[in-house]
C-alpha cells in the first residue's frame, strides 16, 4: 500500500518560531507577529486544510495539541511516528529536544483502540547517542518495492537508517543533499516525494554523481515516473506534496500553494496523470516553522478494527 486513506493531523495550541529547529532547518524565518498572531494564523490554515481534505472525503483525524508542555512544532506529526499495514507503529527519536514531548501515549491508545495494531518500535533510545531519524520526514518510502530513501543530516543518522531498514525489511538508499544556499537537506521529505506510479526529486540537490545515479536508477527500475524539480522549486516545497486517496479510491496529490504556484505547467501535467491536485495555502505555517503540507499529515495504514 503506497497510498492512505486516511491521515492525522494535529491542530495547534502554540504555534510559533521554535529557534531551537531553526539551528539546521534553514527553511524557517522569525517574522515580526507575536505569538498570538502566529498562532491564529496557523489554526486558519491548519482549518482551511483540513476543510478542503474532507471536502474531497480524504479521511482526516484531527488531534488537539496539548497546551502544556509547549510544542511549537506539533503541527508536524509525521517526524514522531509512522504505521504500515502490517500493524506496526513507529517511534522516532527527535533530534530538538523542544519536540521530544510531543510524542503522546494518549495519541497511540486512540490508534490502538481505533485500528489493529500488532506491534509498536521505539527507537527513541538513540536519542540518547545524538542520533536520529525523524519519521517520514527523514524517510521518503516506497512502501510497494520496500525501500527507502534519505538524505543525511543532523537530523538523519546513517546507523539508525540501517537499523530501521533492517527491522521492518526495506532496502535503504542513502545519500547527501544541499539546498540552493549549499547547505544540507534538513528533511528528505523536502526534496522529495513518492507516490503510486511516480517520483517528484531534486537530483540536483545530489552533488554525488554515483549517488544521482544509484537514486535515478533505482527510481526508474521500480515503475516510478521521475518528474525532477529545481533547487529554487525545493526552496518553495515543492517535494513537500503528499499522494493521498479517498473512500472511493480517488487520488488526490496535496501541495502547497506556495509549491503549486513554483511548479510549471508541464510539470503540473504530469503530475495530474497521478491525482488531483489539491493546492492549499499554508504560507505562514512554511515561513515560521519550515515545514508545509506532507510535513502535516501522518498517514494512517492501520487496518481499522472492525
């Protein structure tokens, strides 16, 4: 299953700047709006997001956001954990330790009563080493050939990649990626995105000539459509997009505003052969905390107990 049906999402209590992420996510921006502003401009999009996901029957479980202790980054639960339809979750060790507390039992007993669940991973123990990986925004997964792809950055360590790949059986592909400044990819899931049939990636972003290759190759040889995209393009997220289906097996390729206004027309054809695009403005949430759409959505594999 390389397509969910459903996604959780969590709304915000104190959305605002987290300088602490800021250190290697070169995405994020201190604009002049106090906390207040910040946060209520992030629960409109967050809203309006979720508005225009349900409109389109994509399923959404919205989750609340704790007000204690203060998580600036909750909007983003995909980096703390992942399911398969195996019925395993995932636990990821958190490389800022103001994201740590984000990781909520009460989140995974709502899972585990909603849907069958066989096993749950914690790797958090490497947080201890100064090692991480952060879900699937370390992660891009390619869920029908089992492999993996990630970039490696503070926030994406090679032994932990390997250790996950062996525990859940995929295949990794590792490989180093600067944005337009020459900095590190903080997040794979930035420069790239896998869906039903194709891949969107910044092969220019793999300064490596054999790593281009290996992932180009292996891309190709595994049934995707590469539709590359520029470093200018990754600097308006456009690889954060997310392949999502409804109830009626309808595809849905969600993106932000932002990214869809960076795209051109031919590359927007193409991507239209593999879903609707659904273009939603998340603006302020991308300025302030350098994540946008996919980074929103925790897609939920699980089989639904009956």
């Amino acid at each position: 299953m390389q397509v969910a049906d459903t996604i959780l999402m969590v709304r915000p209590a104190a959305f605002c700047f987290n300088k602490e992420t800021a250190a290697n996510n070169y995405f994020q921006n201190d604009i002049a709006l106090s906390q207040k502003q910040l946060q209520q401009k992030a629960l409109y999009e967050f809203d309006s997001m979720v508005k225009v996901l349900r409109k389109h029957e994509i399923e959404v479980l919205v989750v609340d956001d704790t007000t204690e202790p203060i998580k600036p980054d909750a909007i983003f639960p995909n980096n703390w954990f992942n399911t398969s339809n195996s019925g395993l979750i995932n636990i990821f060790p958190m490389f800022a330790i103001s994201r740590r507390t984000e990781k909520r039992d009460d989140i995974l007993d709502l899972l585990s009563k909603t849907y069958i669940v066989n096993d749950v991973l914690d790797w958090t123990k490497f947080e201890a080493n100064n090692m991480f990986l952060e879900g699937t925004g370390s992660l891009v997964i390619d869920h029908k050939n089992a492999v993996l792809y990630a970039c490696l950055s503070p926030r994406t360590h090679k032994n932990v990649i390997e250790k996950f790949a062996h525990a859940n059986k995929y295949r990794a592909i590792v490989f180093t990626a600067k944005d337009v400044k020459g900095k590190l990819v903080y997040h794979t899931n930035v420069m790239m995105c896998i869906g039903d049939g194709f891949a969107v990636v910044c092969l220019d972003a793999i300064e490596n000539e054999i790593e281009k290759i290996a992932v180009r190759h292996l891309l190709e040889t595994t049934g995707h459509e590469i539709i590359t995209i520029t470093l200018s393009q990754v600097n308006c997220f456009a690889g954060n997009m997310l392949q999502v289906k409804n109830k009626k097996d309808e595809k849905f390729i969600v993106v932000s505003q932002t990214a869809f206004n960076s795209l051109e027309t031919e590359q927007k054809k193409r991507l239209q052969h593999f879903g609707v695009l659904l273009s939603i403005d998340v603006s302020t949430i991308e300025k302030v905390e350098g994540g946008s759409v996919r980074c929103m959505m925790a897609e939920i594999f699980l089989e639904k107990k009956k």
